[in-house]
C-alpha cells in the first residue's frame, strides 16, 4: 500500500451548524463544502489546514455510525476517523491490507464525500484507530 499523505480527520459533531463557529471564528478556517452523503447517514463540511481537510461529520440518521459513535462518547464528539490518500487505489489497498490480516469493514471501495472512493478498516486490527483510504 502507498500511502501519499493524511487525506482528512474525520471529527463526529451533533451539530455543524453549532460546531463551525468554532473552527471558523476561534481557529480562523473557513469551510469551503458542505454535502450530505445518504448511504452513509452523514451531513460533512470540509475545512481546510494547510494541505490536509478536517470533516465534520453530523448524523442525519440515529442509525448512522457517527451517532453510535456520539452516543458511545457520552453525548459528545471527537476524532471519528483518520483517512489516508492512497496512490495504488483504494481496491489494491484493501486486497494488501486482507492479505495481512487486517479487518476489512468495505471489502470493495464505494463513494464517499468530495467523490472519493473510500473504504474502511476496523479499528479492532488498526490499534483502535477507525482507518479510512480514500483515492481521487
């Protein structure tokens, strides 16, 4: 797998709209798209520092992982997620991943916000850090 850079930090929220004041008005980022992702149950807003993207991810569903996740964080947010871009493409990159025993959440990539092919791989094989590939 080769990896090029940290794509984004995936950051669970309850609210965007309660939370961008705080990464636009105290950190002075400004957040330049805001989708909604349906299969995935998530609103996103992505902001930028230097070359690497923050994600705000908002539930839209009580079934969607982001609110298990908030739930679990006591109400709360946090760091949801770290995505890597990779250059060999996400389906190479989980084929090596499998190969080497890790848990595969996505066992083929699928679409994700921004139009990035993404999948996941479970924390319980990547040292409790839910790992997303994304490629263009």
């Amino acid at each position: 797998m080769k990896i090029s850079h940290i794509e984004h930090l995936g950051i669970a929220v309850k609210s965007i709209e309660e939370s961008l004041p705080y990464y636009e008005n105290v950190l002075g980022l400004k957040c330049y798209n805001i989708e909604v992702v349906e299969d995935q149950k998530v609103k996103t807003a992505f902001l930028k520092v230097g070359e690497v993207k923050l994600e705000l991810l908002e539930p839209t569903s009580p079934e969607s992982t982001v609110a298990k996740f908030i739930e679990k964080n006591n109400g709360r947010g946090g760091i949801h997620h770290l995505a890597f871009a990779v250059e060999d493409g996400v389906a190479n990159a989980l084929a090596e991943a499998s190969d080497k025993g890790i848990q595969l959440i996505d066992k083929a990539p699928r679409k994700g916000a921004e139009n990035l092919n993404i999948a996941f791989l479970h924390p319980k094989s990547t040292q409790g850090v839910l790992t997303e590939l994304c490629e263009k």
